[in-house]
C-alpha cells in the first residue's frame, strides 16, 4: 500500500534566460568602433638632463592608449619635444557608459621611464560628436599639448554604404590587408563533430616526419582523440581558440573579431590542428564577398572541412558589419568645448615602468598589445577634411590651480577659460569641488533651514571576504540628491580605498539619468587582506555625469568610510549622509538654555525637625550673598 502512494518528483524547467538572450551572449556586438588618429604633440617636458641635471636635454616620447582591456603602444620619437607619430588604432567599445579613453605620454629611458602627461575622455561623449579632432592639453604636467582626432564608427549590417567607405579610406586593390578597416567581422566558434582520429588517414602529408617517428617509436597509437585547437586568420591577423583535449567532437563557444580593410578581396581562413600529433585535421577557406550577398551579411552554418574526413564539418556563426562614420547635422555657429575627465596619479604610481603597464591582462583577440596601422602618406589622413592648428602658448598648467581636469579647446587658438570641471579622482585634493558644492548649497538654502541632511544619502553593504581576500562594497542607491538642472542630476558613484588614488584603484557606477533617486545595485571588490583593510578609508563621491556641453557637472556629495571595525567580517547596510568633503556633519546648535541645578548639601546639627523646610540665608564676610529662586522658563521648575 506504501509502494501506491510513492511517486517520482515532478520536475519543473524553469529557463532563466530565453533563447534570443542566450544568442545575444554568445554573439555579442560592439556599440560601435573608435578610431583613434594619434597624430602629434607639442611643448612637451624634457627629462633627458646631462652633468647631473645642470643641463636640459629633450625627451623620447611615446604614448601609451587604452580603451578597456585592448592597449596600443606608439613609436618611440628619438630626442624630440614636439613628435610626430602619425598611427592611427582601431578599438572595439562594448559597454561605452562608464569608459573612457584614456592616454599617457612617456619618455623612454634605459632604466625607468618618465611621465609626460595624460589624458582621458569619456567615449559617450565621442559618439555624440561622431568626429573630434582638436588640441587637448595634457594633465598632471606643468605643460604640453596633444593632437588626436576620433572618429565613432557605426556598425552597419547592410553594405549599401561600402563603396563609399572603401573611397574615404582609400583602399587600394592590390593591398587588401593593410591600412584602415572598412568592416568588422565576428565570428563564433562553436563547434566541430566527425574529426579525423587518425590524422594520417586523410591527410598523410600533414604529419610531421619527427612526431610520427616519436609516436612510432613511443609504441603509442597514433589513431586516438585528438587535442584540437583551431586557428583562424583573416590578412596578417591570426588568432587561436583554446585547446579541447581527448576529443573528436570538441565544443569551444568562442567568439574572435576582425578588421576587415577590404572584404571584397580578403578571405578568412580557418585551419582544425591537433595539438598533440602538431598536425593538421582539416581546413576551411569562406570569402568574404559571399557574405556581402549573404541576408544580413551573416552565415551560420556547419562549414564542411577540406583535407579532413567525409563528415568533418565545423559549426560557427560568422557576420560581416560595415564601418560608417556618420555625419552629424551641427548649426554652422555649434562649437563643442567640451570638459575632459582626468583621473589624479600619485607620484609614486608614476615611478613604475611603462613595461608594467604592458603586462597586464590580455585583450579579446589573446594579445596584450595591438599593432599600430601607420597614416598611409604621413599627415594626409584618409577622410581628414581639415587638420586642426596647434593652440597659441597655453596658460598657467591647470595642475596650479589645485586640481585635476582638463578642457577640449573651444577653438584651436583658445584655450576655454571657463572653470574646469572636478576630477574624477579623490576630492579630497581638490579643494575648489568643495567650494563649489558649499556655493550651491548655499543657493539652495536661501533664507531657509535646510534638513539634516541636505546633500542626500547614500546606502552601501560593506563587507570583508575572508575566502577571497577582498573587500565587497554594494552601492545600492541613492536618495534626495540635490538637482544641477531642472531635469534633475545624472548621478553615478566613484570609490576609492585611500590611499591608493591610482587609476586602477578607481570603482565607478553607470550613470543614472535625470533622477534624485537613483537605483545602482552594483558590486565592487578591492583586493585587500582584513589587517591592511582596518587601516584604510573608503572614499564614495557622488558625482553628475554631464555632456559636452554642459556645465552641469561635478560633486554631488561625498562619504569617507572608516573601515577600523570588528564587524567587517560580518559586514553591514547603512545609510550615509552626503557631505562637501566627506566628514561628519556637526551636530546642529540647540536652541535652548540649558537648565543647571546644584545642590548644596549643608550641615545643620541644631536643627532638629527635619521635616520642616527652612528658607536658609547665607552670609559671608564680604556682604550678603542670598539665594533666590528662579522659574525655569521651559520646564515651569522653580529652584534654588
């Protein structure tokens, strides 16, 4: 009877995602493409000093650009103050809110090389503009100015708009693989079934003379699983999946992109090796001109698989996207002086090599550093209607003025004298965004009291994983900001763990648009140990992300964050209140008059009846000193 009533449990599918997320993750599409024209500098620093300092030299500059995870390195100008380097970069923009380009000029030395200068400029505000190019003039130095020009590319899925861009960008037809891209090809790489076991049974050529005699000789049977590993090249570009071990039907679910000079000429070539035998399982040649007639521009197909068995085949998705530089409609007086974040480096942070900065993590492609494409014919740019002239001797350094940032030149001549903008570094160097906040509140108070907390609150978790050896902070929100403009603020949220003020320390937030109220819900981790942990602060500054051109931008509030605490381990949400500069408000000054009672306890051996209240009189030698009784005005108490 037990054996009626048992039943197997009823299994219910639940997808997390749906199929058209899942395609997106697997074939994900950049934003759009940034081209960076790293053309020249001026008046830069010179670093090379010979007698021991006593004579100034000049430098060896070279810049170093970064957009995400995908580094640049120019050439290195030899004993030139004013250089020209004349390459131009291709990078691919994901996510664009929230990143930057960023740019540091070096001096290259033998030993460790100096600073000359950075640069860093918010990408949303290039697509918005399409086409920069201008004069910037370079933070954290006394003095120095550089010339880029960007250029936002779209991705367009049609190829009505080729011809033209093979025209703007010259493409020569006996040079298909060099020069500027006229499209981008993405491919995903997702698998491959029926792979050769034994590689010398369809293609007997292929394997290496003295791996046959090693497997030979090794008594190992050459027919067994192999080890793929596929390799792809489009041009001079090549690029190589993971390795897939013991299998004949391995999975790799990769994605690879290419820039394409001209697809009408080039072909992408894909080659199926096992990296055991180091031998070849079969290989796959597609133009890209059948994709400018495929639907969309995209195949997604099992490929069948030359010099390989019957039913070897290869599964990828591949999609070809045009680069077009869109013109945008501007009134003939539309000027775009635009401010330029900056982030403030320690000294120290500056002392390390430019080789460090080389080493980090690699880029989408598996390579740190991407090759620079020189400008074809030196400065004549392809597309470059009008070169931008080098501003007049500039002011004062910015850095004088006590903090970090940095103006797009109104005009080429004149440098904006309007008041920069707050860094997005630590504002607790920066004096003047205090003011600045102080003046507004001011503003706002107008004869009036403001609450306990005028500038609004944030609310953070803050914790310490012991397991991971960092610190976790959630920015959940925030609320009652205050508003730049009448559409309210676009806040976003940016951390520090003092001391550390580097670049790579820095967290941030997206950005919200025109609320007081934002919602964030991100997670941010610092890689600390709990000891060293408890002897920093944590710096949270509430800013307003505004555009080109606008003036609303700057500090909304700050926090600094004790984290001296037992309870780190454990961790904690609170709601903190937004100040200038980040301390404690003072408590507010009562009102009131503050009631004292001081008992006299006298000794009266002579009076007997206790119960009795006597009025007492006091005297003194030096006259009369009664004690009289006063009513307290708030409690209605009369005492003594």
């Amino acid at each position: 009877m037990i054996s009626n009533y048992l039943v197997l449990p009823n299994r219910i599918t639940v997808p997390l995602v749906s199929e058209v997320q899942i395609a997106q993750l697997r074939f994900p599409v950049p934003k759009g493409v940034l081209r960076i024209h790293f053309i020249e500098a001026q008046d830069l620093q010179g670093k090379d000093t010979y007698l021991k300092g006593l004579v100034k030299g000049k430098s060896d500059p070279y810049g170093i650009i970064r957009v995400g995870n995908q580094i640049f390195q120019s050439k290195v100008i030899k004993e030139n103050l004013s250089p020209k380097w004349n390459e131009v970069y291709e990078a691919l923009v994901y996510e664009h809110p929230g990143q930057e380009l960023e740019i540091e000029l070096f001096d290259e030395d033998p030993d460790k090389d100096d600073f000359l200068g950075s640069l860093m400029i918010d990408l949303i505000e290039v697509e918005k503009e399409r086409l920069l190019d201008e004069w910037f003039t370079l933070d954290e130095v006394p003095k120095g100015k550089l010339h880029l020009r960007l250029e936002w590319l779209t991705l367009m899925p049609n190829a009505s708009n080729l011809d033209k861009v093979l025209t703007d960008i010259k493409a020569d037809k006996d040079q298909a693989n060099d020069g500027l891209s006229s499209a981008l090809l993405i491919l995903y790489l997702d698998s491959a079934r029926n792979l050769p076991s034994n590689p010398l049974e369809f293609n007997p050529d292929v394997l290496k003379k003295t791996a046959a005699q090693r497997a030979l000789k090794s008594g190992k049977k050459i027919s067994s699983n192999p080890n793929p590993v596929v390799q792809m090249s489009v041009g001079h570009t090549a690029q190589e999946s993971k390795i897939r071990y013991k299998t004949n039907e391995p999975v790799w679910e990769e994605n690879f992109t290419f820039f394409i000079h001209n697809p009408k000429r080039q072909d992408l070539e894909v080659e199926v090796r096992d990296e055991q035998h180091q031998c070849s399982l079969g290989n796959l040649k597609v133009p890209l001109s059948q994709l400018l007639t495929s639907e969309d521009m995209t195949l997604n197909q099992r490929f069948q698989l030359s010099n390989s068995g019957p039913n070897s085949t290869i599964k990828m998705k591949i999609a070809l996207w045009v680069l077009h530089l869109e013109k945008r409609e501007r009134p003939p007086d539309h000027q775009h002086s635009a401010q330029v974040k900056r982030p403030s480096v320690s000294k120290e942070g500056r002392k390390t090599s430019v080789k460090s900065h080389m080493s980090g993590s690699p880029g989408p492609g598996g390579s740190n550093t991407a090759p620079s494409t020189p400008v074809i014919g030196g400065s004549d740019k392809p597309g470059v209607e009008e070169k931008a002239q080098p501003p007049e001797a500039g002011p004062q350094g910015l850095h004088d003025l006590g903090r970090s940032s940095s103006s797009l030149l109104a005009s080429p001549g004149h440098i904006s004298a309007k008041e920069p903008t707050p860094s997005i570094a630590s504002d607790i160097s920066l004096p003047i965004a205090t003011q600045e906040l102080r003046q507004r509140l001011r503003q706002l108070e107008n004869g009036t009291t403001l609450g306990q907390s005028p500038l609004g609150q944030i609310q953070l978790t803050i914790r310490h994983s012991s397991q991971r050896n960092k610190l976790i902070v959630v920015v959940h929100a925030c609320r009652n900001l205050i508003a730049f403009s009448e559409d309210g603020s676009d806040p976003y949220v940016r951390m520090y763990l003092l001391p550390d003020k580097r670049r790579s320390g820095r967290r941030k937030t997206h950005v919200s648009k025109k609320t007081l109220n934002p919602v964030f819900d991100q997670s941010f981790d610092f890689s600390v140990s709990l000891p060293e942990v408890q002897r920093r602060t944590l710096d949270v500054a509430v800013k307003n992300s505004g555009g080109f051109l606008s003036k609303d931008k700057g500090l909304l509030g700050k926090v600094l964050v004790a984290l001296a605490s037992e309870e780190l381990a454990k961790g904690w949400t609170q709601w903190y209140d937004l100040t200038e500069d980040g301390t404690r408000p003072q408590a507010p000054k009562p009102n009131a008059d503050l009631c004292v009672a001081v008992c006299f306890l006298l000794r009266l051996p002579h009076l007997f009846h206790l119960q009795l209240d006597p009025p007492l009189q006091i005297e003194n030698n030096g006259g009369g000193c009664g004690l009289k009784s006063r009513e307290c005005p708030f409690c209605s108490t009369n005492f003594t």
